[in-house]
C-alpha cells in the first residue's frame, strides 16, 4: 500500500496485469526510459521498475512490479498484487483473447484484491488500429461499468503512456491520508527501546550474607 | 539461455543453504536473479527482441530452481519471510523474493496442466520417475557406503556432477524434477554418491570424461544400477578401506577368506592345479608382475601350497577384497603399493562377470 511521510514522499506499489505479449514491459519501459530524469536503474534489471513523479500535492516513488501473463501462471498472481496500491490491467486491441483474461483480472482483483486499489484497464498497441479487434467503446464501457479508469495507449508511439501513470500518481496522493498516523506510533516505540538501564553495581548478595566466619 | 549461464544462476541458489543470515540467504536470491536478467537481456540484445520482462523472467526462474534443487529451499524462503527485516524486504529486493515464492510455488502444486501436457503422459512419466527414486533409496538402505566413493563425490566439481545427475535421470526434464521436489533430499544424495562411483570407475579407468559424454553415460549406467548393487551385496567389501572396517569385521573377513581359500583349493584341485580361473586370465600380466614381488617378501613365509595356487589365491582374495590382503598378510606394503593397480584389475574382472 502506499505509504506517505513527512513532506509527502508518497511510495506506491503498482502491479501489471495481462495476458502474455499484450505489452506490460514495453509500457513500463517506455514510461521509465522516456522520462526527462531516470530516478534508478534498478539494479538487477527486467521485470522490476521505480520511477518517481512529482506532482503539486506529492512526489510519489513508483514500484512496478511486472507480472508473468501466461495462463499457467494466473494462480501466482496473488502473490504479487498483494499490497498493491494500483493495479494497471492490459490488453490488446489487436486480441480479442487478451481482452476476455483482461475481464477476468478485473473481476478477480474486484473479489479478493484491496478494495481501496486503483485499478486502470489500459488498452494498448493502439498504433495497431488496422488489426484492431477490441472496440475503443467496447473497453471503454466495460471500465465505466466497473468503475475503471480507462486509458488506450500505445508503448510504441508513447502515446498516452505519461498520462497514465500520472491520473494514477495523483489518485494514488489523493488516496493517501495527509496525516500519516501509524507510522509515528511506530516511531515512538522503536525510541522507547532505547531505555537507559540502571546500574547501581551492588549486588544483592553482600560479603555480609555468605560470611562463613559467623558459624 | 545458454547452459552456462543456467549453471550459475542455479550455483547462486544452492548457495543459500550455506548462509545463516536472513540476508545473506535473500542475497543469493537476488544474485540468482541478476544472472537470469543479464543473460536475457543479451539474448533479447542479439536476437533483436523486445527487452525481456516478467513473461520471460518467471519460466526461466521456474526452469532455474528445478535444474539447481536447492537444500531446504522451502524451509530457507519461510525463514527469509520471517526473519529479514521487514524494512528491507521491500522495493526490488521483495518484488524477486516474490518471484523466488511464487516460482517456488509453482513447482510444488506441479500438474499435468500446469505444463501443458496431456495428463495420462504427465502421470506415466510421474510414476516412472518415482519407481526409480524409490528403487534407488530402497537399494541404498542395505548397500554398504564406502567411503571411498563419498570421497570421490566432493572431488568432483559440482556442475559434472549435477548435470548427468539430473539427465541422466529425467527423459522428461520438468516431471522427473517435480517428482524430485516430493522427495526427501536423502535420496538425492545416494544417488549423486553412486553416480559418483560411476564417475570414479571413468576416471580410475584413464579416460577424462566431458560433461556430455558423462551425460550419455548416465542413462546407460542407470541401466546398468541395478548389476552394480548386486555387485555391493555379494561383495560387501570390495570397495572398502582399511579405516572403514571395524573390529567386528574382521571375524567375518576372516571367515570369509577361509571360506574362500578352501574353496578355491577344492576347485583348483578338481580342475587339475594348472587351470587358471578367468579373472586371472584377464588381469594375468599384472599377476605375473606382482608374485614376482611377491615371492621376494613371503621367502620365509611357511607355504602349503605351491607357488601356482599361493599366488591365485592372492589374486583371488585381491578381487574379493583388496583390503583384506593388506591386513592379514605380511605383505600389506606391498598390497598398498600396488592399490591402484589391483583395483583396476577388479574393475576389469567385474565388468567381465557382469557383462
């Protein structure tokens, strides 16, 4: 979940969902890499991503967190949307399939996820408009059905790629409290450790007690 | 992924075990990863492809942690969750501890669909694998462990013997190691420690096998497992070193050589004294070499028989249990001088009587 403190550093977990090549990396990278500034290269590599984005009300830090699309995977997910503060579920105008398993996420995530997770459907390879499959109306009134935020992207031409993840940096900083308040409990009691202990160095058993003199 | 790369990012994970911090066990983890990332990405480099993501990185981590079948990979994750601090587990650290959790997942809750396959082939070849796990194990219960062949396990590099370990085993790579998975790691270890017996024999033998070659091998001596724990059984002590016998076994040694002596009188006898037996035939020149040492040092020896039988018994009792020779007779220097040599001659004896 997202996690804010002091002047509002906001750090949010974001999950990519979809099925197998509807292009979950290539959207992330564009977005990292097109940036003006890389925040850090992750170092080790493909498949995780941080980016930070600075709005008016927040600098929010991204952690996004790539998942494995095929089928034989789908009981895995889980495991990795757990905790997620937006869930960015992609299919391919190009694929019918890919949209059906799009559904699928939405409702699994609807059932089991976080209820307060922002979930966006993005439809991408919207370059493909020839080969198109998937109707802009049709994903779009899936996603206004289920309260969806609704993007049609492009990784390719970078189109509306930046949009996305800032609608959801700033839904992320509203959804975030302003006054953050269990991390200060947290705070206090990692302080309060830190007790002096009291030595007086006198034990209680004085020369006096064990004196084998008295008998 | 080249077979290189796979070898190291599964060296990575078998390290883990060795650790005792949370964190350090995390950082094979990662290092595992970094592997797995830097070889897709230069296979997407070079093959001109999109840069690999998750779709590419799970498989090739699934693929990973059931080729390196890793010590106590479970109870080593569990220990990980609960015990690295919760701060640090986060950001790139968590998301490939995830993956680590989740590949581990996969393989434990392994099916027939789950590897896309049909489900009479996956149940076959489920079955057959666990008939030679369970064979395997079951044999090595009453098969004396020599340590002569644990020796040769550890000076043996790991990748050798992993590799036709694993192949050897499994026609089908991912069903032979999910059958693996769901057996206690004992059984692994006897079979690496017979297969390095194996290994041994090629390289007592002269010959430097390669890592393909061993791999070939391994089927045709999985075949031939089962002669080999005959072999174990009818001479229990063939393999063994004087520091592996107790006192206990030395009645029994004894017993069996005066067993062993009268029978071979009673054979030589009824062949006509002159008749060598077959195994002597083979390793013959290397007979002739050692009475003649022989003769040298048993010139005072009290001899009852005469010099034809004296040194076949020698031999006989050689093949039997070269230890033995060393032990009971005068000659013992003389037994662990030539050491080598008679177990070659052993090898070759045995490889006759069992095809």
């Amino acid at each position: 979940m997202a996690r804010a403190a002091g002047n509002r550093n906001i750090q949010a977990k974001l999950v990519l969902l979809g099925d197998m090549g509807t292009g979950k990396t290539s959207l992330v990278l564009r977005f990292v890499k097109g940036q003006f500034y890389d925040y850090q290269e992750s170092t080790i590599g493909a498949a995780f991503f941080t980016q930070v984005l600075s709005l008016n009300e927040a600098t929010i830090k991204f952690d996004i967190w790539d998942t494995a699309g095929q089928e034989r995977y789908h009981s895995l997910a889980p495991m990795y949307y757990r905790g997620a503060a937006a869930a960015v579920v992609v299919y391919d105008i190009t694929s019918k399939e890919s949209f059906q398993r799009a559904k699928k996420w939405v409702l699994e995530i609807q059932r089991q996820g976080n209820p307060n997770v922002i979930m966006v459907l993005v439809a991408n390879k919207a370059d493909l408009d020839t080969k198109r499959d998937v109707g802009n109306e049709e994903g779009e009134q899936y996603a206004k059905e289920n309260g969806l935020l609704f993007f049609e992207t492009s990784a390719k031409t970078a189109q509306n790629v930046n949009e996305l993840f800032y609608e959801i940096a700033k839904r992320v900083a509203k959804a975030v409290p302003l006054r953050p308040g269990g991390m200060k409990l947290h705070r206090r009691s990692q302080e309060r450790g830190r007790r002096l202990f009291c030595c007086s160095g006198s034990s209680p058993f004085g020369s006096d007690d064990c004196n084998i003199n008295s008998w | 992924m080249g077979a290189c790369g796979c070898v190291l990012a599964q060296k990575e994970l078998q390290k883990m075990n060795t650790y005792k911090a949370p964190r350090d066990k995390l950082a094979c983890i990662l290092s595992c990863c970094k592997v797995i990332n830097n070889f897709l990405l230069s296979a997407s480099i070079s093959s001109n492809e999109n840069p690999p993501g998750a779709d590419e990185f799970l498989p090739v981590l699934i693929y990973v942690t059931i080729k390196a079948n890793p010590q106590q990979l479970h109870s080593n994750l569990l220990y990980i969750q609960r015990y690295r601090r919760q701060s640090r587990l986060v950001a790139e650290a968590a998301y490939f501890f995830t993956n680590m959790l989740s590949a581990e997942a996969f393989i434990r809750n392994i099916d027939a669909k789950a590897l896309s396959m049909d489900e009479m082939e996956y149940e076959k070849n489920i079955e057959s694998a666990q008939a030679v796990l369970s064979g395997l194990s079951t044999d090595s219960d009453d098969m004396p462990m020599p340590s002569q062949s644990h020796q040769s396990v550890w000076q043996l590099p790991r990748s050798e013997l992993g590799e036709p370990r694993q192949e050897a085993f499994n026609p089908n790579k991912h069903q032979g190691s999910a059958s693996q998975l769901q057996f206690p790691p004992q059984s692994f270890e006897t079979k690496s420690r017979s297969e390095g017996l194996h290994a041994k024999d090629q390289v007592s033998l002269g010959k430097v096998p390669s890592i393909s070659d061993l791999e070939d091998q391994g089927g045709f001596m999985l075949m031939k497992e089962e002669k080999v724990n005959q072999v174990f059984r009818d001479f229990p002590y063939l393999y063994s070193q004087s520091g592996d016998l107790t006192i206990s076994d030395v009645d029994d040694l004894l017993n069996k050589y005066k067993q062993l002596v009268l029978k071979y009188v009673c054979l030589s006898k009824g062949l006509g004294d002159a008749a060598p037996s077959p195994p002597v035939s083979i390793s013959q020149s290397r007979a002739q070499n050692l009475a003649v040492t022989e003769k040298e040092t048993k010139a005072s020896r009290a001899v009852t028989l005469n010099e034809a039988t004296d040194r076949d018994i020698n031999l006989k009792v050689g093949v039997t249990d070269a230890v033995f020779v060393g032990e009971e007779n005068s000659e013992s220097k003389l037994a662990q001088g030539s050491d080598s040599n008679v177990k070659n001659d052993q090898r070759e004896c045995l490889d006759q009587a069992h095809g």
